[in-house]
C-alpha cells in the first residue's frame, strides 16, 4: 500500500498543506482490529501512526480518504485525547 501513501500525500497537498506535512510526519500502521482509523503518537519512536483498517480503507475514495486522515490530523492539532 506504498503507493497509496504517495497518492494521499499529493490529495492533501493539493488542498490543504499544512496537513499534508502532518501526514508526511507519520506513517500508516494497517490494523484490522479498529473499525475505522486513529491517530497515535509513539513516544518511543517519536512518531505519528495513522492506525487505519485496511477494509475500511479500501473501500473509500481518494476524496474519503483525505477527509479520514484530515480528521484524525485535527486530533492531533487539538491535541486529543491528552
């Protein structure tokens, strides 16, 4: 799904650049044991994870997609769930 980290980094960047540069931060962990998608910072590594389900994923358009990850950024600029 490499190439699917690429072509949501152009999405975001078309739109909205601070938020791709967040997305640029992190990465994507694929994990089917969430619904849906979060956000995490891994204090060990000192890192974003975009935890997203890879079914869940998939079923979305590029359009979807980049209102999920702006979503969960937000979490992070509102600094939830701190």
């Amino acid at each position: 799904m490499d190439n699917q980290y690429l072509e949501m980094n152009r999405e975001l960047e078309k739109h909205f650049y601070l938020l791709q540069k967040f997305w640029e931060l992190g990465e994507p962990i694929w994990d089917t044991s969430i619904p849906t998608a979060e956000v995490r910072f891994n204090y060990e590594n000192e890192s974003i994870e975009y935890v997203i389900n890879p079914d869940f994923w998939k079923e979305l358009t590029i359009y979807d997609k980049s209102f999920v990850i702006s979503h969960e950024i937000m979490h992070l600029f509102l600094r939830h769930p701190e």
